[in-house]
C-alpha cells in the first residue's frame, strides 16, 4: 500500500501544496521563496527518507510568518494523510543529532495526540532569511497538524545554523524510524485502542 499524501492549502496569505512519499528514496523539490526554510525542509526529505514536494508563494509584505507556517501546517497535514491509519508502523521513536558544536533531540509519537514541546533557544534573530524563532513555532503547527507528540530540543550549541539544521535532522530520522513497519505486527495498528486517529 502506498504511504503517500497530498494537501493543497489556498488562503489570501498564501498557496501551498505538498505531496510526500513515507516510502521515498530522500527526493526532494522545495520551492520557496525562503532559501532557510526550504533547505530546512530538505533536511526532513534527506535524512528521513522521505519523498518531499513543496511548492509555496505567498504574501510576504507583513514577513515570513505566515508563509513559514502554513508549510509546517500542510507539511503536518500531509504527513498525517499519508499515514493512514498507521497499520504496521513502529510509532515511537527518537533521534540524537550532532552537528559540530551542537546536540539535538527529538522524541515523537505519532499516536494521534498532538503536542509540542521545543526549546531552541537562539542567540541571534535571524537564520538567513528566516526569522529564528519561526523554527520553533514550523515544529509546533507541524506536529499539530500531524497529530503527533513531539519534543525537539537544543542540548548544547552556539551556532544557530548548527542548531536549527541538527533539530530538522533529528526530527527526519525520528520520523524514519517512526514510520517503518514493524516486521513483528506488520497487520496491528500500534495502539491498544485499536486507531491512532
């Protein structure tokens, strides 16, 4: 069966469409017009082995803000599209990253109980072109939209391009070992509940 989901978001702020493939070989086509943003995202593609599509356009008079976030919302969306009902998948994962100086965290559950919790504090307010604490505000419309339980942290660093790029590397290889099929109960949904919706 295929793991792939579709979302198109067309609002006066801004048009957003992604497709993305569970079960990918880390293709990515990120068109932004946020160079930070998109190379963010290929992060996720990359290192989560997933196929990633993003075409986005938007109003930017007022900044990034709402470009920025309606990805993370379409992104989450589509991701919980094309899990399904989740049949299979081992569900729980995380992932420790380092990147130089810079250690990140991030634990997820993709159970269907959306949650976040990101400390990343940064030292200056721009990644870029990208105003730094759209990162931790991308994780937190990401995971809603998935419905999933994330926590992404900064353990140490002080380089805040090593910092944003490690907890996106993180958050891809927790959701690449979250997604596998467990070969164990390949036919089970993973929850005592019997759905993960």
């Amino acid at each position: 069966m295929e793991r792939i989901g579709k979302i198109t978001r067309d609002t006066k702020e801004s048009q957003v469409t992604v497709e993305l493939n569970l079960d990918g070989t880390a293709q990515a086509k990120v068109d932004t017009p946020n160079g930070m943003l998109n190379h963010l995202v290929e992060q996720i593609a990359r290192h989560g082995l997933i196929d990633i599509s993003v075409i986005a356009k938007g109003d930017l008079s007022p900044g990034w803000h709402h470009l920025v976030e309606d990805v993370g919302i379409v992104l989450g969306q589509a991701l919980r599209s094309a899990l399904g009902e989740g049949r299979g998948i081992v569900r729980v994962a995380h992932s420790l990253v380092p990147l130089d100086e810079t250690l990140a965290l991030v634990a997820l559950d993709l159970g269907g109980r959306p949650y976040a919790v990101v400390t990343a504090p940064f030292s200056g307010t721009d990644l870029g072109d990208m105003p730094s604490d759209l990162v931790r505000h991308f994780l937190e419309v990401f995971a809603l939209e998935a419905r999933i339980n994330l926590h992404a942290e900064i353990i140490r660093g002080t380089n805040d391009h090593h910092k944003a790029e490690a907890i996106f590397k993180a958050l891809a290889r927790a959701l690449r070992d979250a997604t596998k099929i467990d070969d164990r109960a390949s036919h089970d949904v993973p929850s005592t509940k019997g759905t993960i919706s």
